[in-house]
C-alpha cells in the first residue's frame, strides 16, 4: 500500500503491480481452467504462505484503489518466469535449472506448471502501463500450455546432450509424491496439485495488448544457456544443434 499511496501522492495515474498466478490458480476448479477472473481461495488447506500472501496483498491493493479511485491499478500475474539470469542472484526457477542439469534431481515428481520468459514478463509490464484498456485489469503471464518438470528435463536432454546422465531419469508417480510429502517438506506443492494439467490462458494479454511471448521451448534453452556463460560446466561442452545453436 505505501508503493500506491506514494503513486497517489506523485501525481502517478496508474500502477502496474507485479502479482503471481499464485493468486489465481491454485484453488481446484472444475477442468482446472483458470482465468483473470479467477482467485486462489486463501483458506485453501494446505495453502502454502507464499501463494496466500500474494492473495492477500493483491486483493489488498484493488481494495485500496477502489476505495481511493484517483489513481489507476493494472496487475501482471506471472506464472513460473524463467529466461536469462539478470541479476547476480538466481531465482527459484532458475535454480531448478540448474539443478536438473548438475544431478541435483534424479527423480521428479509429477507436476505441471505455467512458463514465462522473464523478458516477456518484462515487455507485458510496459504493455499494461500504456495501454489505455489495461487499466483495472489483470493479465495472466504464460508462454503456452502447462509443461510438466519432466517435461523440461526432456528439453534440456534434447538440447544439451552432455548433461543427459545428469537430467532427472523418472518421473515420481502420484502416489510416490503423495506419500513422500507425509516426511518431506519439498514434494507438497505437487502432492497437493495431485497431478493436475492446469489450462492456462494468455489469450486476454494477446488480444488486448497485443502481447507475443516466446515458446517455452526457447525459454527452457536460454534459461540453461545463461547459467553456463554463467560459469555451470557441463560434462563436456557439446550440445546438439538446433534452433537455438
């Protein structure tokens, strides 16, 4: 609230606030489709505190320009961002990454997820400040159809072959992730989505925006390519040739 009250107090006729699709997906709905409509239910059991803060705190800022009106709020809900590594510090995303590729994660549990390219994320903000039709509304973030984490070891295999000893080599079932759950803390978000393939739609972004985010593809390789000119050595320095090559 202090981000919007500073706004406010600047003469600043909209904010774009940067949300998560942790405040819209993640309430079970029927045919797991989810839309810029939909909420995550706070009171969810199980509900992990991250996903519960960002439906607060977005709920929290429509309230309050609501109750203001003279200043203008859009929210950007990204899904899983991942792409080239801006900064010093890795995300969570990219550390995934970079653990499928060092032998990290011989086995994965079963589960799906939206993918974003940071830099899409980045060109849907400047979107959502200027466009006159942004104002009030959210747009989800996601490249394209739910991928699974073994799914993205199955992109990484394909493009850098070197690392393919070291790639996830199965994929836990829902019973295994279930059961692993009850002692680890790790597998509960997956055991809780039970293997669910969430239907996620960037159709509003595209049609209102005209946003074109990159395939997920693309966004998986330049997300590997970054943390190897980033100093990760894989096995040897192959890697197979390819769109991205």
């Amino acid at each position: 609230m202090r981000v919007i009250a500073a706004a406010r107090t600047a003469g600043i006729a909209r904010v774009v606030m940067t949300s998560s699709y942790a405040a819209v997906g993640y309430t079970v709905k029927p045919g797991d489709h989810y839309s810029e409509t939909d909420w995550t239910d706070p009171h969810t059991p199980g509900l992990p505190a991250y996903h519960k803060s960002k439906v607060l705190a977005e709920r929290a800022a429509w309230e309050h320009v609501r109750a203001h009106g003279d200043i203008e709020l859009t929210v950007v809900n990204p899904t899983g961002i991942f792409g080239p590594q801006l900064g010093d510090r890795p995300s969570a995303s990219l550390g995934l990454v970079r653990n499928m590729l060092t032998g990290r994660m011989p086995v994965v549990p079963v589960m799906y997820f939206g993918v974003v390219d940071v830099r899409e994320v980045v060109d849907l903000h400047l979107r959502a400040m200027l466009h006159p039709k942004a104002a009030g509304e959210r747009f989800i973030a996601v490249g394209g159809p739910a991928v699974s984490l073994f799914g993205m070891a199955r992109i990484l295999r394909e493009h850098f072959p070197a690392a393919a000893a070291l790639l996830p080599s199965a994929e836990m079932t829902v019973e295994q992730v279930r059961e692993a759950a009850k002692t680890e803390p790790a597998p509960r978000d997956a055991a809780a989505l039970r293997g669910r393939i969430p239907v996620i739609s960037n159709d509003k972004a595209r049609s209102v925006l005209g946003w074109e985010p990159r395939d997920v593809v693309e966004t998986i390789v330049a997300t590997a390519d970054s943390q190897i000119r980033r100093g990760l050595e894989l096995p040897d320095a192959g890697r197979a040739a390819g769109p991205h090559g």
